[in-house]
C-alpha cells in the first residue's frame, strides 16, 4: 500500500466518523496542518499516525500496524542483553536540558493527577505527552546525557500510559505501550525502569490474563532490575510477584514473595536515591497487598484485619484507589458471611464508580456484586 493510498485511508476513516480536521487535530498533539499533509500522501505514515488514528477514531483502521509482541519473549530478551549505548542525534532542532526538566516535571504531575482521575479521562492526556515526548527524541538533536534523560521520560510516560489504558479497559494498548516503554528504558540504560514496565505489565496478565505467564514475567522483571534498584523497587516489583502468584492460586509463593517485600522495604535508608514512581508504596500499601493475596488464597478473615485499619485513614485524595481497595474489604466481608457490611461497603464503592471512569474499578464492583448473589442464591 502506498503513503498516499494510506493516507486516503486514514482521511477516509476519519470522515466516516464525521470529525473534521481541526477537531481531529485537538486530539492529538499534531497540527491540522501536518495531518493533512499526512492524509494527502506528503507526509510519511508512521506507526505513531496510525495509533494515533486507531485510538482517536475508536476503531481497527485498515492500514498496517506494529505486532504488540510477546512479553515474556521481549522480557528474556532484555534480561540477557546488555545495555544498549545511547549515540548522539545529529538533526533536527537542538533540546537542551531546560526542556528535559520540563518533560520530567510533567511525568510527576501526571502521574499524581492519576491518584484521583480514572483511565478513561486520563489515557487521552498521558497519551498527548508520550507522542510528544516521542517526537522529541525522534526529530531532535540531544547530546547523549540529554537524550538518556528525554528516554526515561518516554519510558516512564509508557509505564503511566499503560496503566492508564488499563485502567480504561484497553488492554492491547496497554499492553504496546509497556512494551514499547522497555525499549526506550533499555535505551537510557535504566533496568528498574524497564523491569517496573514489565512489572506492572505482569499485573495486568494477572488481572485479565494467564497468571502463570504473569508470575513468570513478574519474576522476570524483578531479577533483571534487582541488581541496580533500590530496596524501594525491590519491594514494589516483589508486590507484583505476590500478586501474580496468589491469582495463580499459589500461597506458598505468594507469602514468600511478600516476605521478601517486608525485608526490601525495612532496607531502606534515608540516602537512597528512589525514583518518583515508587513515592505511593508504603506500609499501608504493602499491608493492602497482603490483604488482597489473602483474599484471593480464601482467607477472608486476615484480609479483613489488614484492610480495616488501613481504609480508616486511607488518603482521601487518592479516590479510586481508595474505592478499589474497599472493594476487596467488601469481597473479604462477604466471604466472612457479613453480608449487611458487604453490601454498605460496596455500595459506597459503586457511589465512586459511577464519578471516576474506571473500567477497573467497575470491574472490581461486578466482581463484588456476583459473590453477594451467589452467596444469596
């Protein structure tokens, strides 16, 4: 297919979902401009195009695309690579790191924004910074301290990206994202970074896939960061193995691995340099982990002691993980045959669920709601 044809194509998709040019344009972080260029054929139609008209329109476009790849084959592959050296782009206009700072102060806004807006608000915004971000190290001349910098932006707006399409119930997007966020990871030669991607990747086969291959990536991630993180990241990429194992139906791992995580997160001291994606994990966290595998292995009632005291005075900023975490103390009340507190207790988690957007929070709330018919059934 030629440039010109698909850019027909993509002009063609776009006006059979009636959105004209400028209002196509606002989507996205291209101009009307270039995208007309694009749909006439003077312009090349990248991977980064085509997502982006698949993604804006909602629909499959009938043009090529990029394969998502198979994670535990790319995890393995990261594992026993070496770093890849980062070289020195000689085009495009010059970024300095006045616009590094900038790009890595927006990854920790955005970043806090999700603590209280859910996936299908958000993963439009995230998805306009990580094009731009992408651009940036594509058209842009850095010297090699830079573009490591513009690298692991990309690599953390990936992580959030991914989290956020998740959150929204866009798993395959997700899932390209995280992927293609290791790559740029590796690139800036930040193993936690790319182990953190492959981590929160493995939660999400936990949650709508394998656990088996969860377990296994999850247990990847963590021995490919181990080496150079820092107990914090130790921790938070052990939370993930806990979790893929108890979804696997397997304790005995499960409590191993959070033991590993009491011993990572009591090593911490107060120099170590952490990186801002771990600043949420805390001991509250770590107990909510705790509570969550207990409920999955079938002990309601250790999940109920950990989750109470921890909601009691739970941030109240932090809604939707807030209303998500509620709903496993609901589950662990249903299980324990307190089914008035269940359903008070999922109510005000469904009150939530209709204001946040989150397809895993509504998710959660079914899940919630079966049990409590089955056990009135």
């Amino acid at each position: 297919m030629s440039e010109k044809t698909t850019g027909s194509a993509l002009r063609a998709a776009r006006v059979e979902a009636g959105i004209g040019l400028r209002e196509f344009a606002r989507r996205t972080h291209w101009s009307a401009a270039y995208l007309s260029q694009v749909e006439r054929g003077q312009r090349p139609v990248n991977n980064e195009i085509r997502q982006a008209y698949a993604e804006a329109l909602g629909t499959d476009l009938d043009v090529p695309t990029t394969p998502i790849g198979d994670p535990l084959r790319i995890a393995h592959e990261w594992l026993l690579s070496d770093p890849h050296p980062v070289e020195h782009m000689a085009v495009g206009r010059r970024v300095g790191s006045s616009l590094a700072e900038e790009m890595e102060r927006r990854v920790v806004e955005l970043r806090r924004l999700d603590d209280s807006v859910g996936g299908r608000t958000l993963h439009p915004v995230v998805r306009c910074d990580l094009d731009a971000a992408r651009a940036v190290v594509r058209d842009g001349s850095h010297s090699p301290q830079v573009r490591r910098r513009l690298l692991r932006v990309v690599g953390e707006l990936s992580q959030l990206g991914g989290w956020v399409y998740a959150d929204a119930g866009r798993y395959r997007q997700a899932q390209r994202v995280y992927l293609d966020g290791v790559t740029a990871a590796t690139e800036a030669g930040d193993r936690p970074l790319a182990g953190q991607l492959l981590s929160t990747l493995s939660y999400q086969l936990a949650n709508v896939g394998d656990p088996r291959n969860a377990a296994l990536l999850a247990r990847t991630a963590l021995r490919g960061a181990a080496t150079d993180a820092p107990p914090v990241v130790r921790a938070l990429l052990g939370e993930r193995v806990a979790w893929a194992a108890a979804k696997a139906g397997d304790g005995e791992a499960a409590r191993r691995a959070l033991d590993l995580v009491d011993d990572d997160y009591d090593s911490r001291r107060s120099g170590d340099d952490e990186p801002d994606w771990t600043y949420w994990l805390n001991r509250d966290e770590i107990d909510v982990m705790r509570a969550r595998s207990a409920v999955e292995l079938g002990d309601a009632a250790t999940a109920e002691a950990l989750l109470s005291p921890v909601m009691a005075r739970f941030p109240a900023e932090r809604q939707r993980e807030a209303a998500l975490y509620r709903s496993w103390l609901a589950e662990a009340y249903a299980r324990n045959g307190q089914v008035a507190a269940a359903r008070e207790t999922l109510d005000d988690v469904r009150t939530d669920a209709a204001d946040l957007g989150s397809a895993r929070l509504e998710h959660r709330v079914h899940e919630v709601e079966n049990i409590l018919n089955e056990i009135r059934d």
